[in-house]
C-alpha cells in the first residue's frame, strides 16, 4: 500500500522531529529552532568532508542517524549549542566546532 504524502512521519528535516496532525498543522506551526540548524549543518560539514554524493540517499540517511544519535548520547553537545545560542553564536560556527571537537578524523600529528 502505498502512503499519502501527509501519512510520512518524517516530513521535516529537524533534528528531533515533532509529530503534527496533518500536513496543514506542519506547515503552519512548523519551527526550525537554532539546534535543527546546528544539526543540519553538522550533517552537512560531515557529508562534504567524506565526498558523500547527494544522490547517494543511503549514505546521506545513515550519517543523518549517526549524528542524531550522537547527539543523543553526547549531552555535552547539545549544552555546547544552548551556549552558543545564549551567545548569539552562527549555527554554522557552531557546527564547525561541534565537528573539529567531536566528528573530524585525528591524524597522527594531532594525536
């Protein structure tokens, strides 16, 4: 069987997706808050960095649920974007050290 557009659990692109009634009820209620835009951008940074194709959807999903569980599992990450944010802080500045502190590859030189 195939599902209607608004039966899709995963509409958005947040990071912890909030269930809605109805498509009506997400596009109109819908906030993409300063954590959804670190996470996106941390995606981001990490799929550029490993020359992930975006039409490699498989790839693309599996790193988006690595780094949501990440987060998840690292609540040191999600006090370090509430810093951010009371600092008025880019989301993208933010998610550039998020990945230099806790998804970058260390080299030999660094370790």
């Amino acid at each position: 069987m195939i599902k209607r557009f608004d039966e899709f659990n995963s509409l958005n692109e947040s990071y912890k997706p909030k269930q809605y009634k109805d498509l009506a009820d997400m596009m109109t209620n819908y906030q993409y808050n300063y954590v959804d835009k670190v996470f996106d951008n941390v995606v981001d940074i990490i799929i550029n960095e490993n020359a992930i194709s975006e039409k490699d959807f498989k790839k693309y999903d599996d790193t988006k649920k690595y780094v949501e569980k990440y987060f998840d599992n690292n609540p040191e990450i999600l006090l370090l974007i509430d810093k951010f944010n009371s600092e008025k802080k880019r989301a993208e500045y933010c998610a550039e050290v998020i990945y230099d502190e806790h998804f970058k590859p260390k080299t030999d030189i660094e370790s």
